[in-house]
C-alpha cells in the first residue's frame, strides 16, 4: 500500500501515483442537455403560437378581407348597371271591382287608371268572395308570374293594397278590389315617381369609395 493511501482505503481507491480516485457525483451533463433543449422547444411554439395570433388579428385577415371585398365589389358592380326589368302600365289590363256599399267607386278608378296609361278590363262589384269583406284599402291580385313584374306595377298607384297571387290564375289580368278603406288613387305625381324608383337601376354606393 502506498504511503499516501489513507488508512482503510484500499482496492479502488489505492493511490499508487500513476492513479488517482475520482470522487464526485456521477454526471448530469445528459439530464441539462435535455432540459435546455425542452425549454427552447417551448419557447418555440409560444412564439409560433403568438405569430399565429398575429396574422389572424392583422395580416391574415386582410387577405380574407381582401377577397371579401373584390367580390362584394363584383356584386354591386352589377347591381349597379341592373335594371328591374317591369312591364309599361300601357301592356298591363286592370279589372276594377267594388267591394263596398259606394256606388260608382270601381268606375272612377278605372277611368283613373286608364289616364295613367293602364288598359282597363272588367268594372263592377267584388265577388261574394270579397264583397263587403275588404277592410283596408284594396287587394291587388294577379297570377303568380305577376308577383315581381305586373303587380308592383300596379302597386304604386295605390299605397298600402295587400298583394295577393293565385298560383291557379291563368292569364296575366289583374284584379284591383276596392275596400272600405279607400279613398282615391295615390296622386299621379306621388305614383309617377314611385313607378320611376321602381324601374331604376338598383342603388349602389360608390366603389371608389369602398376600395374597389
């Protein structure tokens, strides 16, 4: 045994001078290689995380937006060069027919209507039907095809009439019923302008002003 092997210690231990004990805790380099390089993952997707966030809230959302815009921009361009397409007073007939205890109420509004351009039909007392069962101030009926064309043609001369369409109606005739709440036709003036706004081109606002 070598003079400087303290007493007791032998084998391993033994200090022969070529050799010397190591004595220190086993190694932990692995075990701090692996938590620095969890951490820095971590930090990685936090960060990816936030960028995600980021393009949501700014620039991903203006690519969204963007397309949003062309097409809403294509749609009220053509909204804007479209007209309704409606039908002249002068190709659409009108029966009048009086559903009140006035006497000659159908045939001054016919002879209204026909100076406003409409061609006039039938003229006498509402059916058994309507009679004496209209409130408001008339019912405008036509066929289903008249829904968007004939009728709100019709519809301007006289604000506030129910429209009605019978799906079995043939022909494109309409019915104008009088009720107990009418008075006269809208002023010519009034229905004129209310025809013009019907048969205008659909409003639009500027597309330079919305960025298209």
């Amino acid at each position: 045994m070598s003079m400087l092997t303290p007493p007791g210690m032998g084998g391993k231990y033994r200090i022969t001078g070529d050799t010397y004990p190591r004595m220190r805790p086993p190694r932990r380099h692995a075990r701090l290689v692996a938590a620095v390089v969890a951490s820095v993952a971590a930090l990685g997707l936090v960060g990816w995380g936030t960028l995600q966030l980021i393009d949501v809230f700014t620039g991903g959302g203006k690519k969204s937006s963007a397309s949003g815009t062309a097409a809403n921009c294509r749609t009220e361009a053509a909204h804007a060069t479209r007209a309704v397409a409606l039908p002249k007073p002068g190709t659409i007939t009108v029966n009048v027919y009086n559903a009140t205890k006035r006497s000659g109420l159908a045939k001054n509004t016919a002879d209204e209507l026909k100076k406003r351009g409409f061609k006039i039909g039938d003229v006498g007392n509402a059916s058994k039907e309507f009679d004496k069962k209209v409130k408001g101030t008339g019912i405008l009926l036509g066929p289903a095809s008249a829904r968007n064309t004939s009728l709100p043609v019709l519809a301007t001369q006289l604000t506030g009439a129910e429209t009605r369409v019978d799906a079995g109606r043939k022909g494109a005739v309409l019915d104008l019923i009088l009720g107990n709440g009418f008075k006269a036709l809208d002023k010519q003036a009034s229905a004129d302008h209310a025809l013009a706004q019907l048969s205008a081109p659909v409003p639009s606002a500027d597309p330079a002003k919305k960025g298209c």
